[in-house]
C-alpha cells in the first residue's frame, strides 16, 4: 500500500546495504565506465579468433579506462591463435598487473567473490547448455539472458571470456563474453533493447567447472596507497563533550611513482552525520614505499555517536574514503567508532552544553478548513527549523517539532501568526534561539472547471468513492524498484529490486483515535523488514497517524496525509517533509491532485477512473557558515512523486524521485545523488 513521502527510498536503501553485508556467494563487479567489449566491433579485423584480444581490451579499460583498439592487440599478439601466455604479454605490455591461478573454478570464484577482481579465462563452450535465445533474432527479450547464445563446433569451442560476477543464489557465474558480430538490429547476437547478448550474460557454475580447461587470468588493480598500521584513537574513554581526542594511523605509497596527497587526515561523522573531522594534513609527497604517520587531534562538541576513518584527496580533486589495507589488517583497521556523553552536574543548566542537541523541522498543525471555495496553497514557517536540547530520552525519537494549533476555519485570505512551539516537558529551545514561529498560510480561491461539449470532463468526486480501502483482511503485493545514483563514486550506479507486501489489521485505539493499522512487509532478497502505518479516516482527509518501525518501542505519532477531500481536480494542500538522502533537510512539499479519470496499467492489470496526485519539493540550505574547516557546504534537494489510485482496489502505482546536489565542502566541487522508486500492484485481495 502506500509508503508514505519518500521514506520508502530511505528503507528500501537501508535493506539493501543489509543485505549486500550479509551475502557471501553473491558479488557482481561494477566500475563507474563502460568497459565492455566484442570481437565484432569496428576497432578489430572481425577475425573469429579475437576473443583473447577483445579480453585484453576489457582489462585494460576495466583498470585503466582507456580504450586501446583490439586490432592493436592482435597486431601485438600476431596473426596466429591467442594462448593464454600471449595474453599475459600483452596484459603486461600495457602496464597491467596479473596473476596466473591455479587450475580449477574455485580459484576463480575466490578472485571474484573475495579480492573483487576481475578474471580472463580459457573455457570450452560446449561444456555450456543452450539458452532460449541460441542463434535466434534481435528481438530476443533481454531477460533471455541465461547460458550459450549460440552454436560452436566441437573443434571451434575453445574461448576466452571475463567472469565478473556470482549470482545472487551462487548458481551462474556473471560473464561479459566478447563473442558478438554485426550490430544491433541487423544481427542476432544483440536484443531488442539494443544491448549484446554477450554483456551480463549468465552460464550455470555447475557447468563452468568443466568448461575452464586452463588456468584463469586474475587481473589486479593499479597499486595505490594502502593504511600499514591500523587507525587509532589513542585517548581512553569514557569521552566527553569538550574533550579532545588523539588519532593517529600510518600509510604508505606501494606504486611505483610519488603520490601526493592535497589533505590527509581522519575523516569523521558527529550524531547528527555533520563532518567532525581530525586535524587537516596538507600538501603531503610520498616517494615509492615511503610510509607517512598521521597524527592528529579534534575536539567533541556534541553527545551521541561518532564515526572516524582514514581518508585523502589527491590533486585531481577525488577523495577515497576506503583506503586499501596492509598484509594481515581488516576492515576494521580503517574505521574507529566512539560514544560521546554529558558530563554530570548537580545544577539544571540554562544553556544547553553537556546535553545533547538536535535540529528539527518545524511542522505547523493547521486544523479546520478554510470558507468553501477555498483552498490552502501554501504554508510557511520562519524560521523553518529550531535546534533544541534536552534528555537524551526525550529527544532521540523526535522528527519534527510541531506548532500549537492554528485554526484556520473559514478564511477567505492569507493569515500570518506567530505561535510557539509544542515543546514537550524536559525539552528546551537552545538559548538566543527565537521562540515564536512566524506561520504564514496562503489561501486562493479555487478555480472553477468548465466542462466542454465535446468530452465531458470528470473533475470531482465524491468523497465516499473508495480509493484507500481499510476493511480487515485487504492485501496488496507490489514490485519495488529502486535506482540509485551516487556522485560521490562519479556516476557509479545501483540497481536493486524487491516486494511489498501490505495488509489491513484490525482496528485498535491509539493515543484518544481509532486507528487502522496495515502492515507492511519490505522484501528483498528473501529477507523480510516489517513495520507498520496507522491510518485515520475523518471528514476532511485520508491520513497516517503514526508509524512503528522494529526498533520503536511504540508507535510515533505523525501526520501525513494521503487523500485531502475534496477529492476534486486542483485542490492542493501542503506539508514539511524531510529529505531521504543525507545530510537531511527539510523540504517544503506541494501535493495537488492532477486527474480523477486516469487509465493506468500495471501488472496486476488495468485500472480506469483512477486517482492521479502529485508532489513536488524544493529546498536548499548552507551548512557550516561559520566554521573554518571544511568550508560551508550548499545542498539542494529536488522531490517528484507521482501516485495512482484505482477505485475500491486503492494504491496502485507510485513513482518518486528525489535530487540532492551539494557543493563546496571539502571536496570542494559540485556532485549529485540520485535515487528512484517504482511501486506498482501486483496482487491484491
């Protein structure tokens, strides 16, 4: 059912790093270029034996991103069949690193699974079953892309391909096979996407064991620098606020030529994911296996959690955050967590030192409507956020600070108040912070639709039409996708995929409303994440009460609407969200509703008279004004949200984007992450 705003993204995220910790069998390879190549492509001679040559290509650019032509490596190699030993000199005429395994598939899967590193290798094809799409025509559907694509000869078999990767269930190996000739849509090694059947292609591991007749290629890595004795934090604990602590790790330069390092230093991350980093270290040179020891110190300022790691920028501007590790260090020797508390004191302080602080959005509580025939198109709060302080028990769960409320009841024009904030016993605003919020609600009058002659358009409802059905025993079954660019890896990108599971629970009281709880089981990779929605219907909206996520000791009261009556094309309302991607900032959400005669199909089939609303935010704000290191950092945060519902069947579709771009910082350029959900029913009962 509906997910509601965008903590979908943020769930679906936080599954998937869960998962990707948890699987071992499962690795498939991916660098931020395109680095696929095929015998058949315009920069070989075409010759049927160059799929050794074409393998080369793909190490090199895999490691180096740099296109060398394949009939370059064949004019190296020399006209005659390709062995694995002529690969390997040509792999190290071109400043490739390798190592030649030991015989057997296992040695493979260790390469690929545990050092991540791409594999050249010698197989006979016929050790391979046929796939569906074998010697068939270009309009194959790419999901067809399971075993041998097309007919070898007995005495022709012999062919190298790069294994990349292992299947989620560990029972195909993931190869980019260079064995592709002609173009797309005049051959058939290519689908109807336009993609070759040889990129991302699966062969069954069973059969991969006896189809390797040789040894494989292992393809390393450039040599970079790597941490030689493990980050940390010297200072004992227990940590305070106002304390300064010590860090101290050593690197060392392991290429061939001197590096230099732009800044040096421990990174960190404070409780509220705010850069807390060690002193800066610049302008550092190191020579061939020149070791560097970093020392330095950083100054607590806030309770909670805080996360350190080694990290530099070189001169090209790029930061690496996870720096390769020494002989006989682990993952654990890069990172250093610590827990920061409040020292005692047997006075109440006025101010907030020693207790922990946090920044929340200011969400206005508007109850009441305005005169009919308005509507509200926009409500404002200045400020729009307010740093308080208090018990850490009081403080950790909240989200937003609402207002006390504001009655809006039958206005006709745009009303301002000032109003205080709804501060919970043991919570205080932060001394020299304003107290009273300044909310001003615009309202317009509502545009009256005129109905042509020639199409009479449906624009309004009723509100007792059934788009968000509540009855005990209702269930929905979504597919979930989830896209998600990241500017910090230069475009490196991610798909995942899943289900959702949504079902209507009996009724119950909470807190003074009868609620409708639904639970909502997020599925992926055969794991299940539960939580659950508690749902109000009253005369004037559809809305979410509360949420309860495993880790809630109870249900969080919310307020998020779904459907606002009138259920009339143009009507809008307007909410305080917070964004999805980190740092997090609150956005100023716009919700209209576009159509109540949409035709939408999806898996589960196709839908007419359908509900269509959308939403759409912006905001932008400047963190770190008045710090000296890092410099201030600006984010700007785009949302786009487009859901369906399908009368007396309820949510059917949802699609939502959302855009942060960031730039400043330390890294000191402009990046951008992106993320992309697509809901769409399935099932429903």
């Amino acid at each position: 059912m509906k997910l509601m705003r965008w903590k979908l993204a943020y769930i679906f995220l936080f599954i998937f790093l869960i998962f990707q910790t948890n699987m071992v069998l499962a690795n498939n390879i991916v660098v931020p270029h395109e680095w696929y190549r095929y015998q058949g492509a315009s920069d070989s001679d075409k010759k049927g034996n160059d799929c050794g040559p074409a393998s080369v290509a793909m190490a090199i650019q895999f490691i180096k991103n740099t296109f060398v032509p394949i009939r370059d490596i064949r004019n190296y190699i020399g006209p005659n069949t390709a062995t694995s030993e002529k690969l390997k000199t040509s792999l190290q005429h071109w400043g490739i690193s390798y190592t030649h395994l030991s015989a057997g598939a296992q040695n493979v899967i260790d390469a690929v699974n545990d050092r991540n590193h791409i594999v050249i290798c010698p197989v006979a094809m016929l050790c391979f079953s046929p796939g569906l799409d074998i010697d068939s025509e270009s309009d194959d559907d790419p999901a067809l892309h399971y075993d041998r694509y097309c007919s070898f000869t007995e005495e022709l078999q012999g062919h190298f391909i790069v294994v990349k990767g292992i299947s989620d269930d560990g029972n195909w190996i993931i190869v980019y096979d260079p064995g592709v000739w002609g173009s797309y849509p005049y051959s058939k090694y290519w689908y109807s996407n336009g993609e070759p059947k040889g990129k991302e292609r699966y062969y069954k591991l069973s059969e991969f064991s006896n189809a390797i007749n040789s040894r494989g290629i292992e393809i390393l890595p450039e040599p970079h620098p790597i941490i030689t004795s493990p980050l940390k934090i010297t200072s004992d604990p227990p940590y305070y606020v106002g304390d300064t602590i010590n860090a101290e790790f050593s690197i060392t330069n392991k290429n061939t030529t001197p590096i230099t390092f732009t800044v040096l230093t421990v990174g960190g991350r404070d409780p509220n994911n705010h850069v807390s980093d060690f002193t800066i270290r610049q302008n550092i040179t190191l020579e061939p296996s020149e070791p560097y020891n970093y020392q330095g110190t950083l100054t607590l300022n806030k309770v909670g959690d805080y996360h350190f790691f080694c990290t530099y920028q070189t001169p090209d501007g790029n930061w690496n955050t996870n720096v390769d590790l020494g002989v006989e260090l682990v993952d654990e020797d890069r990172t250093e967590e610590i827990v920061v508390i409040a020292r005692e004191s047997e006075d109440t302080p006025s101010v907030s030192l020693g207790y922990p602080e946090k920044i929340l959005p200011v969400k206005p509580r508007i109850i009441g409507k305005p005169a009919p025939g308005y509507y509200i198109s926009q409500i404002l709060a200045k400020p729009d956020e307010i740093k308080i302080f208090g018990n850490y028990s009081k403080i950790n769960n909240l989200e937003f600070l609402e207002t006390i409320p504001i009655n809006v009841s039958g206005i006709t024009k745009t009303l301002s108040v000032k109003v205080p904030p709804a501060l919970n016993e043991g919570l205080n605003i932060v001394e020299g912070k304003t107290t009273l919020i300044e909310v001003t609600i615009q309202v317009k009058e509502a545009l009256v639709q005129k109905t042509l002659p020639l199409k009479e358009e449906v624009t309004e409802v009723s509100s007792s039409e059934n788009y968000f059905p509540l009855e005990e025993g209702r269930r929905w079954e979504y597919q979930v996708y989830v896209n998600e660019k990241e500017g910090l890896y230069l475009g490196l990108e991610s798909k995942i995929s899943g289900k959702q599971v949504c079902t209507i629970l009996p009724q119950r009281e909470l807190k003074g409303k009868r609620v409708t709880p639904m639970q909502i089981e997020d599925i992926y990779r055969g794991s299940t994440y539960t939580r659950f929605l508690f749902y109000v219907k009253d005369q004037n909206s559809i809305y979410e009460f509360a949420s309860q996520k495993p880790e809630d000791v109870e249900p969080k009261i919310i307020h998020d609407d779904i459907i606002k009556y009138p259920i009339k094309v143009g009507n809008s309302w307007q909410e305080m969200e917070t964004s999805s991607l980190e740092p997090r900032i609150s956005v100023p959400i716009n919700t209209t509703i576009e159509s109540i005669d949409e035709v939408v199909t999806v898996p589960a089939g196709t839908f007419k008279k359908c509900l269509k609303i959308k939403s759409t935010g912006f905001a932008e704000k400047v963190f770190g004004e008045e710090q000296v290191w890092p410099p201030k950092e600006n984010v700007k945060v785009e949302k786009e949200r487009y859901d369906w519902f399908a009368p007396n069947v309820g949510h059917i579709k949802i699609i939502l984007k959302e855009k942060k771009t960031y730039s400043g910082g330390a890294i000191g350029i402009t990046l951008s992450d992106y993320i992309e959900v697509i809901m769409q029913l399935e099932t429903f009962k």
